[in-house]
C-alpha cells in the first residue's frame, strides 16, 4: 500500500499480507542468531501464526496504532522494522531485524529513522523508545547512531529462552529530532 525509497537501494514498505510467506523464510534463515536476542524467535515459525500476527498489526496500522513494516534492499525483503503507537502517552515503541547477509550496512538506521520521521512530523507523538537486551551491542550502537540516550537498565525483564535478560531503555524526544 505504500513504498518508500531511502536511497541506496534501500526503500520501506508497509507489512501487508502479501509479505507472509517471504517473511516466514527469511525468519527461518535466520533463527538460529534471532533466538538469542527475541523471545518470538525461540521456536520454529509457522506460516498461518505468522499470517495472524500480520493480519492484527494491519488492523492496528488501520487504527493508527502501528507501522508495520519490511525492509527491502534492490527490491528484496532483507528485514523488518515496525513502531507501535501509544495515543495516551503519546509514545511510540520501535522494533527491527535484518537479514545477516544485509547486516552492518546502515539499512535498518535509515529504516528506523524514515520511521521517526513520520510519527515525529505528522502524528502527536513526542516520545520514542527502543528497549533492547543489554548485551545486544549492535541493537545498541543503532540507537545511539540515531541520537537516542541510554535512560536505565531494566533487571530480568525479558525471558528469552531459558534466561531472563536485563533490558536497556533508550529513549529519544521529538524535540532533539532529526539529530543536528
Ligand atoms: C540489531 C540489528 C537490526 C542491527 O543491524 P545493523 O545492520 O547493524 O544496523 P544499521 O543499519 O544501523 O547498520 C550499522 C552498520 O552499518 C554502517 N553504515 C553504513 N552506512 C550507514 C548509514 N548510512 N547509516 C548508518 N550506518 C551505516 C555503520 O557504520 C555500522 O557498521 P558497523 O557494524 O561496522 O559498526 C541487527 O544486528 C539484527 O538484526 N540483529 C538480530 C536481531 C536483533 O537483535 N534485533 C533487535 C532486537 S531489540
């Protein structure tokens, strides 16, 4: 329903239905490093639990409550990246992955911050937070990159497999956005 292009190849698009099943594939080409860091990722996906969890964030962006979205690199969806939106507290919460072969190439920063651009300019929201595991160094250094600041540590608080891992909150205001 939309496309956006961020240059270089990379461009966003919203995460309808028709991204089921590449969706299912990439997630299990990728499980194995995806389980250390994310608790949906500890067991094998299946393609019709997928299609649901789709089909709700849909609704949910219909509402104005979400943005679902994939990465593509050359026209090939290499990743995910979404934000949920809070009304109430006028926050929005941001989440991503990418494939391994397009790691380490600034897709998933320019993904997140054409994200940012659009809650901060055309939806009241003020705030911005990424929660992170804390030893996630490369989930970290993206926050940090996009200007975001390291708020606390939440001990144990997200089961990730057999282990509870400490969470690191960042946090970023509209205010300070884009980064000079
Ligand atoms: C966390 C994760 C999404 C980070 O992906 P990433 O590709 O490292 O992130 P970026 O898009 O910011 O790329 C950063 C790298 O690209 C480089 N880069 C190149 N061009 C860039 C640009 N225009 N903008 C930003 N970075 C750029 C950076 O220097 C950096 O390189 P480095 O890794 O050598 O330091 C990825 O590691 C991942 O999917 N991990 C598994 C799942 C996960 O942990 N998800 C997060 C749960 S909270």
């Amino acid at each position: 329903m939309f496309t956006r292009d961020l240059g270089d190849g990379v461009a966003l698009a919203l995460r309808d239905l028709s991204t089921v099943e590449r969706m299912h594939d990439l997630t299990v080409k990728n499980l194995d490093r995806l389980r250390r860091w994310e608790p949906w990722a500890q067991a094998e996906p299946d393609v019709d639990g997928l299609r649901e969890f789709t089909r709700a964030r849909m609704t949910a962006w219909v509402e104005g409550r979400s943005i679902p979205c994939i990465i593509l690199v050359d026209g090939v969806m290499v990743g995910s990246v979404g934000a949920t939106i809070n009304h109430y507290s006028q926050t929005v919460e941001l989440g991503y992955w990418i494939d391994a072969d397009h790691e380490g190439r600034g897709a998933v920063s320019r993904a997140v911050a054409a994200l940012l651009d659009e809650v901060f300019e055309d939806r009241a929201v003020r705030r911005a937070e990424i929660r992170t595991g804390a030893e996630n160094t490369r989930s970290r250094a993206l926050a940090e990159r996009l200007g975001f600041v390291h708020e606390g540590t939440l001990r144990a608080a997200m089961p990730v497999g057999e282990v509870r891992q400490d969470v690191a909150v960042y946090g970023l205001l509209a205010d300070s956005w884009p980064v000079a």
